[in-house]
C-alpha cells in the first residue's frame, strides 16, 4: 500500500475512532480544551500511521519486533472490545446510488 494511502487511512481511523466519543463529548462540555483534542488527534493520527506502515509495508520481522514492545503495554485493565454499533450502523446504511444517465 502507498504511502499516501496509508496516511489516508489512518486520518479515517482516528476521525472515525474520535468522533461522537468522550473526548468530544468533553470539549462540549467545556473539561477539554480545544487545543489539547487537536494534540490528541495529531498525536493518534501519527501513531495509527507508524502502526499501520509497519503492518501493511514492513518486513514480517520488522512488524514482529514492533508488536512485541507494544504487547509489553497490554491494557490489563481494559475490557475487552466489542463491535461498535454507531460503525455497524453507517455500514448497514444503503449506499447512495450515482445518478443514471438517460
């Protein structure tokens, strides 16, 4: 996968990762700062990236060595995730159909 591709997808993920979440749900609120969500989301978007490249563009051994110093990181503390329900919302929506041409 290219790298403008990559980038692309990981702005899509943390977008989509962020959006309607606590943290926004905050800044409505006023206990977040405006500056701080957008150094959070840069911040996201740049290690989604770095995620995704070694995922999709490295070497297995390069890919292999970057998991297991993330793994020493496991959130023990955290549940485990489940299929979020606003996502499978938008992907059960029917796609707008492209105009016919007559």
């Amino acid at each position: 996968m290219n790298e403008d591709t990559v980038k692309k997808l990981a702005l899509i993920i943390a977008a989509n990762c962020t959006r309607e979440s606590v943290l926004e749900e905050n800044l409505k609120n006023g206990s977040l700062a405006q500056k701080d969500l957008d150094a959070f989301n840069k911040q996201m978007s740049d290690r989604l990236y770095t995620f995704l490249t070694y995922l999709l563009n490295k070497p297995a051994d390069e890919y292999s060595v970057m998991m297991s110093e993330l793994s020493k990181h496991f959130p023990e503390n955290w549940g485990m995730p489940d299929l979020d329900q606003s996502f499978m919302h938008v992907i059960n929506q029917p796609s707008a159909q492209p105009p016919t041409a007559h």
